[in-house]
C-alpha cells in the first residue's frame, strides 16, 4: 500500500479536491439566480397597472436620454466560507484493496470585480482550503488557488454564457516532510446554457467544455472535454432539489505508465440544498465518480456522499 500511496498521492488528492467542488458547485452557485427569477416571474404576474415611463438621464451635450433597460451591477466584492464532512469508499483511489475513510473540507475565499458591462464580467478570486482524514493522517493537505475568470453573456437575460477562466492552484501538506508538493495551471473554456422550463419550477443547465492543465510534476498534465448536465427543481423558495452528471474525457500527456493514457470519468449525483437565509445554504450531496482508463491500474470507483454549510456576503 505504501508504494501505491507514494505513486498515486498527487493523483487522489486532486481528484478529491475538484470533486467536492464539482459535486456541490451546480446545486449552490445557481441558487441565488433561480431565486431572482423566480421573485421577477412573480411580480411581473402581479403588475396590473400602466407600464412605469422609462428612465431618464441628462447629458449636457446629448440633452435628455430615455434608459430603455438597466441591467443589475454585479456586487464588487463577495466572502465565503464553506464547511463540508466526506465520506469516501475508495481514500486512494485505486482499483483494488479499497478503504473507507471521512475527511472534513472547510473553504473560504474572496473575489473582485474591478468593473462590468452589461455584457462581461470579469472576476479575480482567491480560495483556501483545508482537508483532514480522520484515520489517514498522511493525506491531509491545504490548497491556495487565484482564478481569473472572464463571464460574456450572450443575451439579455443571461441563460447563454461564455466563461473563460485561468487557475494557478499550490497544494502543500502540514508534515514538515512534505511541504509543498503540487503546483499546477489549468486554463478552461466553457458555454453554458441554463434556463427554467416553461412556467415550472425546474431548471435545467447544461455547459460544454475544454480544459488544459499543466503542473509540476508532470503526471496529472492532461487536456480534457466534458460535459455538465444539472437540474434543479425549486420544491419551495428556499428548498431545491438537484440531480447532475459530468462525463469528461481525459487525454494524458506525462503519465508514469509510460504509454498514451485515456480516461473517461463519469460522475453522478444528486443534492438537497437549504437556504433559511439569502447568505446561508445547509444540504447534502453524493455521488458516484468512476474512472475508465485504458490503463487498468487507473481504473477505479468511489462513492462519496457529504454534509455541507456554506455562507457569503457581498456589497
């Protein structure tokens, strides 16, 4: 087990990183949206009286200007904080000999954005976070990362997007043995797709995507395409149901195997998301991650439901 730890660490710790993230990034991120949709179905349904004139501003060259629509300013500065316990079937990710394990993840980050159009938003963030295993000590670790991300919409009402985004990520562990012992740089590129259906309150959001990521070392560079397919149903205001999948397919260009590796790596889930208050979301997710490679010491499975709270405030 020791020389199957030392050979595959980079590898099941990343994976358990992106996967909490990638578990609970659908369900949470697209709450505070399908909230404001929601509230503005309602009140245009409830608008019974004459159309307000439109907005008017004064230029002293142009003279007086009629504001046909305003779109909302995005908030400039955003704080979160994030506290999940795990549970994992396979700690270490491999094909065989598999052990359970829990591990708690807490998260905090901030993000800025320097300014907006209508269109684009661009996003500077910086996230911490810490991972500890209950009886596998050896796998703790920390990461830093700093995503630039640039969003361009494609029309007015937001459910067509282009996202682009560069990520430089540091993991490092507690053991003075160890240090840092992961650093890479991953650029994606995505479309996304998300909308309700009809007058219901299901949601459904689809995004397509690439991914090149670089690292030292070497053994987790790879290109990727994948495909994110979630639905959301709203069963109150503050209660949502989601169900989501994540096909990927993973081309290696450094693996220690020595050949031309492939992966195909599905994941699947569903989640229940709270929100008793507009900055507070309490829920549950869990999922199933196989991976498919044409290297058969890579192959593995993993189920790994958890409980999560998250938080945030932005002005």
């Amino acid at each position: 087990m020791s020389h199957t730890f030392k050979r595959n660490r980079p590898l099941f710790l990343l994976v358990a990183a992106s996967f909490m993230m990638r578990a609970q990034a659908f369900a949470q991120e697209d709450t505070s949206r399908i909230e404001t949709e929601q509230r503005s179905r309602e009140l245009n349904q409830l608008k019974t009286g004459p159309a307000p004139a439109p907005e008017e501003v004064t230029d002293p060259e142009l003279g007086d200007i009629s504001i046909v629509s305003r779109a909302p300013r995005p908030k400039q500065f955003t704080f979160w904080t994030g506290q999940s316990i795990n549970f994992t079937s396979n700690a270490f990710l491999v094909r065989d000999d598999e052990q359970q394990a829990f591990f708690w993840n807490g998260r905090a980050g901030a993000s800025y954005v320097p300014y907006a159009t209508r269109n684009f938003t661009p996003r500077l963030t910086f996230e911490q976070n810490w991972f500890r295993y209950d009886h596998f000590s050896k796998l703790d670790f920390d990461s830093q990362s700093l995503t630039l991300d640039l969003k361009y919409d494609l029309n007015r009402n937001d459910t067509w997007f282009v996202d682009g985004s560069y990520t430089a990520s540091r993991l490092y562990s507690q053991h003075p043995s160890i240090g840092e012992f992961y650093r890479y740089g991953l650029g994606n590129l995505s479309l996304t797709h998300f909308a309700p259906v009809g007058n219901t309150p299901l949601y459904l959001g689809v995004t397509g995507g690439g991914y090149w990521r670089l690292g030292d070392p070497s053994l987790s560079d790879r290109a990727s395409a994948y495909l994110n397919v979630v639905a959301l149903y709203a069963l109150r205001e503050t209660v949502q149901l989601s169900a989501f999948t994540r096909p990927e397919f993973q081309h290696y260009t450094h693996d220690l195997s020595g050949t031309s590796r492939e992966d195909f790596n599905l994941t699947v889930g569903a989640s229940v998301t709270w929100n008793p208050r507009e900055y507070l979301s309490v829920g549950a997710t869990a999922a199933y991650i196989g991976n498919f490679s044409n290297v058969s010491e890579r192959r593995y499975d993993v189920v790994t439901p958890n409980l999560f709270f998250g938080a945030q405030f932005a002005f």
